[in-house]
C-alpha cells in the first residue's frame, strides 16, 4: 500500500494500523504524536486505527526548547 509520511510517498507491506507503521519505521510511539488526513490519533487507538491506501500521514516528535 502507498501511503505518504511527512510529505514523501513510500510503499509498505503487511502495514493495517498506525502502531504497525511506527514499528516498521522504528519509531516509539510514546515519542510522537501522529496525524492521519489530517485529524490527530489518540496515541491509545494506535494500535487498532486502520490505514488505507493513499492516507496523508505526519508523525511528530516533540521538540523542547524556549
């Protein structure tokens, strides 16, 4: 399936939630937050929110600073 993260399109396999995606690319959940077409997912419903193909994802990581 071909889904666009942080503005580049990239193809995965055997990917169905958010929690399955972070997995793959290595990324902790409890470290980000992530948007899916534009709506923020609850970091709890990672695991069962459900990606199709062509989904608009933006993963974001938290940046400390003043």
């Amino acid at each position: 399936m071909q889904l666009k993260v942080n503005g580049e399109y990239r193809e995965f396999t055997n990917i169905f939630t958010i929690a399955q995606l972070l997995d793959s690319l290595g990324i902790q959940a409890r470290t980000v937050a992530v948007e899916v077409n534009g709506e923020v997912i609850p970091k709890r419903l990672h695991h069962e929110h459900s990606l199709r193909h062509g989904d608009v994802i933006e993963i974001v990581h938290p940046v400390g600073g003043g």
